[in-house]
C-alpha cells in the first residue's frame, strides 16, 4: 500500500520540491533511517585558586611546553590546526584542518599520513567523517566543502556555499549537512550532491547538530533563535525566540544520548535545556558575576560567553564552559550548580566521556584537563602544547585524546587514570 505524501516545499525564488517519503512514527532502526533519506526527493542542485586569574604570557606558556605529555606529535600543518575529530567506525584514524587550507587524515598510532585533502581557497575549520568512517568531508571558511574517499584517497564530490560556519554528517546515512553566514542549512546526499536548503531569517546559522533519530536538526542563530527542523518535509517544528530564545548569539549545541534534550549557549552567558519534542525552555543557567574578570578580557559580555555544553551519559549531570575559565556542573534533577571548576585561561572546549562522570577541557592556555564531575576536582592535566588547544576529542574508551592547537601542531595524549 502507497502511503508516501506529496508535499511542496518552497526552497528559494519559485523553484520547488516534492517530498515523495513518508518517515513512520515507529521508531525505526539505522538502517530505516538511512533508507529513507536515501528515498528523499532532493533538489538537483549542482577547581583552581580563584586568586589565580590571570592570562598566562606566552614566555610561561613556552615554558611549561617543555613538559611534553603526548605519546605522539603530528607536524605536517604549516599554520594554526583548527578542528579535529575522530573516525567514528574504529576510533584510529584522525582528521585535522589547518590554516594551512589543508585537512590530513592520518592514523593515531603512528601518525602517518593516509590522506591530503587539499584544493581548498582558505582556512580549513569543519573536518568529520561519515557515520561509517568510509568518508571525510572537509570545510573551508570561504564555503568550499570537498567530500573525500578514505579507501581509494579520491575526492568524488565538492561544492560551494557562503561563508561556512559549521559542517556535520547525518548519523546513520550519506548524508551532509552545512549552516553558512547567511543562515542557510544545506543537506546534500553523498555523492549524487542532489540538495535541499532550510532557509531562516538572515543571519548566521552558527551551530547545528541532527539529533539521533536521524528526522529532526537543531540549528542556533546569531540571533539567538534556536530552531528544530524536520528534515524530511523541510520545516522547523519549534522555533525558541524572543525571552525563550537567547539575547545574543548561539556558541555551542549538545544534546542527550536520545535527543530528547538540547543545550544550547550563547555569547549572552546563559545555556538553555529545551525539550526538542515540545521546543520548551525547561531551565536557563545564567553566568555568575565574578569578582573579577579574566584578565584580558575585553568586557564582561565576552568573559561571560558560553563556549562549550555537554550532557553526561550516565549521569544526571550537565557542563557547561565559560571564556573566562569557568567550568560549571550542574545538577539536571535539582538544576543547581554542583562545582565550579576554575581554568587560569579561557576554556575553548569540553567533552564527557561517554561511560564515567569524567568531563575533559582544552583551554587557551594550552592544557588539557580532566575533571571528576562527581567531586569537582581535576584528576589529571597534560601538557605539551606552546599555544592555545583549538579543538580536542576523545575516543570511545577514554584511554586517548587527540589535540588541535594555535603552535601548528596535533598531539596524541594516553589518558591514564588511577581507575583504569
């Protein structure tokens, strides 16, 4: 029995699209998921001491970089590594890009080079492998995406967008996702390249995450709307504006294992916890005053801001990073801040780990760090790098983390802890 539905969805100017897939209201597996989205009909289109506050100089840095941590450095980037992240299948293989307009797929035991993605006009800032590790796609800031075959090292598609501000792959398909400077949210499927654009009001699309289920998209603004898209008919189903929304602009987005729950932040100091299947605001946590701001800083808005958020998984337990070196745990249940666990430096990034009550941290002042969220203390700290850390990520069994930083350089660090 037929039961697909024919829906025109305005795109851009008069041209049109007709949906032809109907996703169940079943849950459905990953290979449902990928199945229906290969089926859409697309649009051809081509705790520290608080007294301690200040920024550290950069002679300090250098000597502190001469304790080096890392089991292993990578050094083919010719400029400052921007972004990096793990393949998802095995957890062996990395991907970095640089300043360099360059992104380098190489393999975390022995750094060798496995891939050079290159061609691109500017920076490389996005850089994520597909769901099954068998692609990479790469992002440059000027908007030129080259997508990447890892097993044969040959480029088999690319395009062009607007100022690229974010790049993320479908969880469970070939499918890619873009939010550019002008707020549009490109979809494309890999390699065909037929695409489908979200379009908002026009501002920056400054972060944007599919939730698990595959169907929905979490998309902030500069704005400080947040707005959840259905992918599949091409309208948002919640848009969290006005005293819902945020005052300023979304940093950062993160949701929970089942994606029933987003945490966004923003440049305004506040993370916000929405229910992404009603789009209401459940609690608000706003950036305590301190008694003193980050040295550096050049004002309180900016010490303030929101720079990464995290769910624990096992847990009722939430993080959210702050520039001016704040690192707070709240507690989901009570929605009471738990611990505040101070940085010297501004902290870029944070990440849970996916089976404890570990919460890592990279900063500008060129550590990484590992805290325990249940106590609130920092259970280790590693060094090596003479400029900030960029970007960072953790594999699966939290036993390695892989660094990008300001000196040119990625690092493989060996997380070794007591418990292990």
């Amino acid at each position: 029995m037929d039961n697909t539905e024919e829906n025109p969805i305005q795109l851009h100017g008069d041209e049109e699209i007709i949906e032809v897939i109907d996703l169940n209201d079943t849950e459905p597996g990953p290979n449902d998921l990928a199945d229906d989205l290969e089926d859409v009909d697309f649009e051809d289109a081509g705790n520290a001491d608080d007294d301690n506050e200040g920024w550290e100089t950069e002679d300090e840095m250098e000597a502190e970089a001469e304790q080096d941590d890392s089991e292993l450095t990578f050094s083919r980037h010719t400029g400052s590594v921007f972004c990096v992240t793990l393949d998802p299948a095995t957890n062996s293989m990395a991907v970095t890009g640089g300043e360099d307009d360059k992104a380098y797929v190489w393999r975390v035991s022995d750094g060798e080079v496995l891939l050079e993605c290159t061609g691109h006009k500017d920076s490389v800032t996005c850089a994520v492998f597909s769901h099954d590790s068998s692609l990479v796609a790469s992002g440059d800031m000027s908007g030129m995406i080259k997508v990447w075959k890892v097993e044969t090292k040959e480029e088999i598609w690319s395009f062009e967008v607007g100022d690229l501000e974010w790049l993320e792959w479908h969880p469970c398909a070939p499918v890619l996702l873009a939010g550019t400077n002008d707020g549009s949210v490109w979809m494309w499927k890999i390699p065909a390249g037929d695409c489908k654009t979200f379009q908002s009001p026009a501002c920056q699309a400054t972060s944007g995450k599919v939730l698990p289920d595959g169907k929905r998209a979490v998309v902030g603004y500069e704005d400080g709307t947040v707005r959840v898209w259905d992918l599949k008919q091409g309208n948002s189903i919640h848009v969290i504006k006005g005293q819902d929304g945020h005052q300023g602009a979304l940093t950062c987005l993160a949701c929970n294992k089942d994606g029933s729950l987003v945490l966004t932040g923003s440049v305004d100091g506040s993370a916000k916890l929405i229910n992404t299947t009603t789009g209401k605001v459940m609690t608000r946590w706003q950036a305590e005053e301190r008694r003193s701001k980050a040295k550096g800083s050049k004002d309180e808005e900016e010490s303030n801001s929101v720079e990464s958020v995290g769910f624990c998984n096992i847990l009722p337990l939430i993080a959210v990073a702050y520039l001016d070196g704040t690192l707070a745990i709240y507690d989901l249940s009570t929605q009471v801040l738990r611990h505040r666990c101070q940085h010297e430096a501004g902290i870029v990034h944070l990440q849970w780990e996916d089976s404890s009550s570990v919460v890592s941290t990279c900063c500008l002042d060129g550590a990484l760090r590992l805290w325990d969220a249940r106590s609130g203390n920092m259970v280790s700290e590693y060094r090596g790098h003479t400029a900030e850390i960029l970007d960072f990520t953790i594999n699966r069994e939290a036993t390695l983390a892989v660094t990008a930083s300001g000196d040119n350089q990625a690092k493989v660090f060996c997380l070794q802890r007591p418990d292990r």
